[in-house]
C-alpha cells in the first residue's frame, strides 16, 4: 500500500483550486473536455505568457501535458518548505515543443512557474488535503498575574477624596 501523502499548508489553498478546477471539467459525456481546455489555456498561454501569472493552479494545469516531474525527488524537497528554484528546475523534463515558451516563463514567472511545478507534482501523486483541527485551548497559567478592576481601589476606601475629584 502507498504511502499518504499530505499536501504541506503553503500550497493548501493553490491545491484545492487545482483538484477543484479539474473535477470541473471531468464529463463522462465528453472525456476530452479537459484536454481541450487545457489546449486552450496553453494556445492563449503562447500568445501571452502573463497571461496566468500569479496563479499557480491554472498553470499547473497547462503544464501537466507539457512536463514530465520526478515527483519522488520534488515531494522530498517539498513536504515540509517551500523549495527554492535550483531545486525544483532539475526535477523537471519539458516537452521539446514547449521549451520556449518554459523559457519565457522562467524569465518572466518564475515563482508562479516553480508552485506551479510543486502543485502538478503532489498531484500526481494523489496527495490529499488535511483536515483542519483547531487545537485545543490551553488552561490559562497560574504565573499570568490577575486582571484588577481599575476601580477596584474605591470600594475598600483607598481612592481620592471626594472634594479632590473634578468634574468634567
């Protein structure tokens, strides 16, 4: 049995956008929906390579045709931090057709292009989200010192006189 993979919180929010936006186009009726959307993202991704910057999921997509990832290498660097760029670049084989438009994203995108890169990987490895669990409170210390009532002094007769308190 494989092991479980959890996706790292850094990449949570980016992950669940990608594995929604591809259930999205799952259609049993048409089975190539997907691709073709994925061919249009690209065709425009050509055209303009800013066209997705800042948003690793949708590049994520586009990619997943175009590069082949050594995901064993690239889930090691990435489990617990977020991998710098000469990391994940030797994790990554690009499709000949596409290498100058990888190139142009490198130049120009190159965060965007690398979360992109880490996303496709824990994809394709069927990684999964962790539930959320709020951690239990703590018990308050005995150390932290009580709040006191600023008026508290008043009631046992330690305050100022009556004749020494102005009124506003």
């Amino acid at each position: 049995m494989a092991k479980t993979v959890f996706v790292p919180a850094y990449l949570a929010d980016d992950y669940q956008m990608l594995i929604e936006n591809i259930a999205s186009y799952e259609d049993p009726e048409d089975p190539d929906l997907f691709r073709n959307y994925v061919q249009s993202l690209l065709t425009q991704l050509n055209k303009t390579p800013s066209y997705l910057a800042g948003m690793p999921d949708q590049l994520a997509m586009c990619l997943l045709f175009v590069v082949k990832l050594d995901c064993a290498k690239l889930l090691a660097l990435s489990l617990h931090s977020e991998p710098a760029w000469d990391e994940v670049k030797t994790c990554v084989n690009i499709h000949k057709s596409y290498r100058e438009l990888l190139s142009t994203l490198i130049d120009e995108h190159q965060q965007s292009l690398k979360m992109a890169f880490v996303l496709l990987c824990f994809y394709q490895s069927d990684a999964i989200l962790e539930e959320f669990h709020a951690e239990a409170a703590e018990p308050e210390e005995a150390d932290e010192p009580e709040e006191h009532d600023d008026y508290e002094f008043q009631d046992r007769g330690q305050g100022p006189d009556e004749d020494e308190v102005s009124e506003f």
